[in-house]
C-alpha cells in the first residue's frame, strides 16, 4: 500500500510567503533580549530574506 502526498494549493505566492516570515521573525527578535535566542531569530530572518532574493534572481528573464 502506498502512502499518498497531500498536496496543498499555495494561496500565495513563495516570495510573499518568504518576505512574510523575515518580518515576522524581525519583530519577533525585536522584542527577545540580547541573546543567543535573538540571533537564530535575526539569523533565521537572513536566511529567509536570502532565500526571497534567490527565488527573484532565478526568475529574471536572462536565467530562463
């Protein structure tokens, strides 16, 4: 018997979604207290913003 995927239709866009989660980590670590736990929320923002600017540079017209 084989497991199926469950699949969802995203209702936004991957950058919204990406853009979205850096804010939302941003506040969030703008209200921690210095600490470690306030890096890995700045550091985990980075990554998203990151990630929001790798997904719009693979779909500029020259890469496709």
């Amino acid at each position: 018997m084989s497991k199926r995927r469950r699949r969802f239709k995203q209702s936004q866009s991957l950058e919204v979604r990406l853009a979205a989660e850096a804010e939302h980590l941003r506040e969030k670590a703008e209200k921690a207290p210095p600490g470690t736990e306030r890096e890995t929320l700045l550091r985990r923002a980075r990554q998203f913003e990151e990630g929001l600017h790798m997904s719009e540079w693979l779909r500029t017209p020259g890469l496709q």
